[in-house]
C-alpha cells in the first residue's frame, strides 16, 4: 500500500512538473500574495493513462488527491517546503456539471461543479483553523484544529501533572482563514412549469473571498459536505448539505447556457438565408394568438436587441429595446409576455400587483444565513441581466415600485443604499410591459398618460408604445373565433392522443389544425438562433441607412413651428438606431442596410401614429406620449395666467367670468377654459379668495 501512494505523488510530480512549472513559478515568486494553484481537469484527463486515473482519483476522493498534491509540492524544488502547507490547491473546468437540485448523498465528499446564479453573499470575516490554547497553572500550550460549525476547546491540560480543565485561547499565535458564505440559486432558464428554484449554501474561503457579488452567474466546483441539524439541543438524523468551494468560473460571455453544437450553428446560418425569415420569426411568437403582427415584429426586434456601446469616455448607451403593450382586456397581452420569456434565451416574469420595488431590484435583508447581519439579495430585473424582463399588470403597480423601474431602464444599473449596504447591481435587461387603460377601455380622444397610471418620465424611457384597442370587426372577429377554436381543438386531440390511438379521421384532423397553431421555427432553435445572433454579431449602420434614419428624424421635427408641437425627442432617434441593429442582427447581417432602416421607420411610424396623434390638431404631438400634457394644453394655461395678470387689479385679482369670456373670444372653449381654472385652483396656481373672484399665487 506504501508503494501505491508514493506512486501516486510520483504521478503528481510528473504531472506538476511538466503542466504546471509557470504557475508554480509564479507562487514562489509572488506568494503570499498568489498562493492558489489551479489544476485544470481537461489537462489533466488528456495527460494520458496515469492522467485519468488522477482525474478519477480528484472526482472520487478529492481530499487524498489535494494531500497527495502537497506532498508533490514538497517534493519539488520549484516551491518551498514552508509554502507547500499553505498553497491552496484548486480543480477548475470540470466537464460534467450537477444541477443544484440533483445533490444527493452519493455525492457526499466527492468532487462536484454546479452552475447558477448568487442569491446572496455575506461580509468576508476571519474563521480560525487553528486555535492554540494556553494553560494559565504551567504555561504549556496545545493547537486543536477547527473545521466548519462549532468552536473546539481541549476538555483540559495537556500536561499530566497539571489538571486545569479552563485553558485560554492564545488569539495572536492561532492561525486565521478569511471565509465568506454565499447562496447560489439554479438558473431560471433551467426550470420548466413554473418549479421553484432550488438553493445551495456555499462556503467560500482566502483568496476565493469577495469575488462574486448578488446577480452573477457563476460555476461553482467543489465538494459536498454534510452537518447534522440540531433542533433545539436535540441532534436529529437528518443532515443539510453545504458546499466547501474549490474554485469559482465566471463565464466570460452571455448566454454561456444555451449550448448551440455544430450541428445547430449549420441550421442557423441556412435560416438566416432564408427569404421568408422575418414573416417566419413573427410568426413564431405565440402563434397560438391570431394576428397582432406588428406587435410580434416588435417583439422580434426586442428578443435580439441592439448593440450597447461603451464609449471612450466612459459613458454607456443602452442596446436593450424597452416596448410597452396597452390595451383592452382579453388581447392576450399576458399570453404574449408568457410566451416570450419561454422563447428568451434568459427571461424572468413578473407580475405588478405582487411585485416591490425589492423584488425588482434588490433588498437588503436579515436572517439567519449571514450569522443574522444584512445580507444583499438580487430581486427580478437583476437575474434577468443580459436577457428579457416581462412585467406584466404595470398600471396596478404600487407608485414607489414603479419608481424602480427609471434607472433600471435607462441606466441599466440598479444602485442600493440599504442597511449600511451601498452597492450598484447590473440589470442590462429589455424591459417588455403590459397595462391596461384607468378606465378598463382605450378611449383615443384622451392622452394615453391620462390614461395610463404610468408617470410620463416612466413612458418616455420605451422606445415602443402599442396600442391594443378591441374594436369589433365582423371579418377579423370570425377569423379570430376560428383561430381560437382550432387552436382548443388541437389541444383537445392531443390529450385524446395520450390516452390512447386517434382514428385515421382524427389524426388528418389534428395535422390539418396543427398548421394553425405549429410555429414555423420550432422554439428550441430560435433560442439558440437568438443566443447566437446576440453573441457573435455586431452590426455597423451603412451611410444609406444613416441617411435615412435622419431624413425621417428631420422630417418629423420640421412638423414643429410656432403653434405646432414638437413631435419627436432625440430619445426616438436612438431607438431607431437600436432597432435597426436588431434587424440587421434578426438576418445575422455584419451591417445594418437602408431595408432596416425602412423596416424601422414603418413600425416607429405605426407607434407614433396611435401613440402621439392628437385628434383634435390632427398632428403627431410627442408631449401627448412623454408628458401627458398637449402643446394646446400648455397653450391655453399660459394664456389663462397672461390674461388674469393684465386684468388683475392692485391686489391681483380678476372676475372669473371677465377671464372665460376673453378667452372664448380668442377661440378657445369655454367648458374646456373653466375645466382649466378649476385645475390651476385645485394644483395650487391660483386661488379664489371669494366666489367669482381669481387670484394667482
């Protein structure tokens, strides 16, 4: 047996020797500073024979090979004998990962890799591992070693002659770790039918310490170790597992999950020559809702997104598309969201009404997982970071929650400042909404921020506003009704399918609707075709297309003169620009062409035309959209104010009746002057010191 371990440290010197002699190196040279050596598993698997037996031997009993390495180390001259102990030897890149709910006791005291998302992380804080005690009577001292859990003292003196049993813990020669525990959550792209995301506490220690913050996604590889719970002083047969980490990756690029093969990267780029694509993608957003189109394109555009830019001063803009959905009850808006999370290579849903202002960002918050101190958790919009955020029911938010909602889509950044914890998250998310009208219907004479229980500041960070009216249309209303009967129909006979064989009539049935509701691209590959369009192109905009996008720019300012409002903001500009990447990445296009740049034009024309048209003018009003107030508004209060200033009398005051009438002769109306007059009192304007009698404040 003796022979079998020196031979195994002999492998590992070989194995050191000829793969690891930079790194072993660099420790000498720089530790303590660099006192971690990290093994990489695929080096060491193709190391030949003797290789996979170590590689076996790190998976099986991880404790023996890390002794085996130190032994190695301190065979080699390469590292000193002193620096061999305190080296912290680490395993990296395993192969095969274990999802979190899949830990068993098999896995106990083996070597694992788990992939998923921090929930939480402590302070970093000092843990003793080696406690030396000190007898008061005769001086001598003992070290007792520490692992995980409670604190160990010896039962009494270790010299014979003397029997103290009370020993005193020598603080400054015991030896210290810094250790850190973190939550680590599965990733919510992982889980289907709405399961709950399972939890693994992680211990981490020394230089592993505060590497990772709440919202990363991060491989974890190390091993499982178990602690018997005690209830109440009382030991119980049941244990909970904690992970002792090894080594933490943090995959370099997004959408790292969505694993595309060859195989899958031949069938995207033949897609992406197809003719038809963009009608195909459109219809592969919940194809079970008839119609719609122009929202779908929209959503199309939003899933693969512009290109963030981050500039040479330092300053960031924004690639995600924000898109907002209104409209009447029971246009499947819900339905739509749904559908888009699931086809989304990393999306999160979320509903108003239960969701805080905490839930969507972060919260500080206390339990017995830090030792009882404040612990930072990511809430909705953190772990949807470089993916789609569906919030559903936005006008039933609560006012604080939504106010949330302003960095995180602009700045793409959520600072905290709770608890004594300052600290700025990332949320680099599209944010796709859904509200429904104040009134339960859409009324179109009637500003949609009146509306809307949105504040206008919130409205103008969405590059697209839909308006879903249900106006009843005897052609569109039968095509509707038989799209939903065929799609219940499909579902009905795939539930008799499962319970038994269909007849031959059925089964042509059942392919004749399926066409119906079949998207043209199965879900699985538009996921990956997503994945890949945002993880390898970065289209530039082509002087035709830049040249278009600013004669359509212009030309919507020129709309503005004196009386006219200005019907466009530089905040629309941008998201054409966004979108124009995103259709030059839909066809994974290296340039954005002047046939996105029409693309664009068309749906930012349909968003404005039902968004900012103002009925009354008969011109598009942006300030209709962005402040919910019209230049017309604004006009009539001004000249209010003008005229009770030049009737105001020594102390200020003018008849109301003298004020409505001279307005209504320069063309204003009167109920819409007094309707005016009552805001101005009731906002604190203006004042009526007695009945008929205004006075401005």
């Amino acid at each position: 047996m003796e022979d079998g371990v020196t031979d195994v440290v002999g492998e590992w010197v070989n194995f050191l020797s000829r793969y690891c002699r930079r790194e072993l190196a660099e420790i000498e040279r720089e530790f303590p500073f660099k006192r971690s050596l990290y093994i990489d598993y695929r080096t060491l698997q193709a190391s030949g024979r003797s290789g996979l037996r170590l590689a076996d031997e790190v998976i099986e009993r991880p404790g023996k090979a890390t002794g085996d390495i130190r032994d190695a180390l301190r065979q080699l001259t390469a590292i000193g004998e002193e620096k061999a102990g305190k080296v912290n030897v680490r395993f990296h890149h395993i192969e095969r990962v274990t999802g979190i709910r899949d830990i068993r006791a098999y896995h106990i005291n083996r070597f694992v890799s788990l992939k998923g998302i921090i929930r939480k992380t402590t302070e970093v804080r000092p843990r003793i591992v080696e406690a030396v005690f000190q007898c008061p009577g005769c001086g001598s001292t003992t070290t007792v070693r520490q692992g995980y859990g409670n604190f160990e003292e010896p039962e009494e003196c270790p010299n014979p002659e003397c029997n103290r049993r009370k020993l005193k813990l020598l603080q400054a020669k015991s030896r210290y770790v810094d250790s850190q525990k973190v939550r680590i959550q599965e990733s919510p792209e992982g889980l289907r039918g709405g399961a709950r995301p399972q939890t693994l506490d992680v211990e981490v220690t020394d230089d592993l310490t505060g590497a990772i913050a709440p919202g990363d996604r991060v491989v974890l590889n190390g091993i499982p170790r178990s602690r018997q719970r005690v209830n109440y002083g009382t030991k119980s047969t049941l244990f909970d597992i904690s992970l002792e980490c090894s080594s933490i990756e943090a995959p370099e690029r997004e959408f790292e999950e969505v694993n595309i093969s060859d195989e899958d990267e031949a069938e995207i780029h033949e897609l992406s020559r197809d003719t038809g694509l963009y009608g195909k993608i459109t219809g592969s957003i919940a194809p079970s809702i008839y119609g719609n189109t122009e929202v779908k394109e929209a959503i199309a555009l939003q899933l693969f997104g512009g290109v963030a830019k981050d500039l040479p001063d330092g300053s960031r803009l924004r690639g995600d598309i924000h898109v907002l959905l209104v409209g009447d009850p029971g246009i499947a808006k819900s339905q739509i969201l749904r559908y888009v999370v699931q086809i989304s290579p990393r999306g999160v849903y979320t509903s108003g009404k239960s969701s805080t202002s905490a839930g969507l960002t972060a919260t500080a918050v206390k339990d017995d997982f830090g030792d009882g101190s404040w612990t930072l958790e990511a809430g909705a919009l953190v772990l949807a970071d470089m993916g789609l955020a569906a919030v559903d029911e936005m006008d039933k938010m609560q006012k604080e929650d939504r106010s949330a909602l302003h960095e995180a889509m602009e700045q793409q950044s959520i600072s905290v400042a709770k608890a004594g914890i300052t600290a700025t998250l990332r949320s680099r998310c599209a944010l796709l909404g859904a509200a429904n009208p104040k009134l339960g219907r859409f009324d179109a004479f009637v500003p949609i921020a009146e509306q809307i229980n949105m504040p206008p500041s919130l409205l103008s960070r969405f590059d697209l506003i839909f308006v879903l009216t249900d106006k009843p249309d005897h052609t569109r209303d039968t095509a509707i009704a038989r799209h939903i009967i065929s799609a219940h129909r499909v579902g009905e006979l795939i539930m008799q399918k499962q319970e038994g064989p269909l007849t031959p009539a059925h089964i042509d049935l059942l392919a004749s609707e399926s066409t119906v509701v079949e998207p043209p691209i199965a879900p699985e590959l538009l996921r990956k075709y997503i994945a890949y369009a945002k993880r390898h192109v970065t289209p530039l905009i082509t002087d035709g297309a830049k040249e278009m996008l600013i004669t359509y720019y212009l030309r919507l300012r020129d709309l503005a003169d004196e009386n006219k409002p200005v019907p466009v903001t530089a905040r629309q500009l941008e998201a054409l620009i966004r979108l124009g990447e995103a259709s030059a990445r839909m066809r994974l296009s290296r340039t954005v062409e002047p046939e996105d740049a029409e693309r664009v034009i068309m749906i930012v024309d349909a968003c404005l035309r039902q968004v900012a048209y103002d009925a009354e003018t008969g011109t598009l009003d942006i300030d209709k959209w962005t402040t919910g107030i019209t230049k017309k508004k604004r006009d009539i209060i001004r000249t209010i104010r003008e005229t009770i200033k030049a009737l105001g009398g020594d102390d200020g005051t003018a008849k109301t009746e003298e004020v409505v009438e001279i307005l209504v002769q320069q063309g204003f109306d009167r109920d819409e002057v007094q309707e005016n007059l009552d805001k101005m009192v009731r906002f604190g304007e203006a004042m009526q010191p007695r009945r008929g009698i205004v006075r401005l404040i």
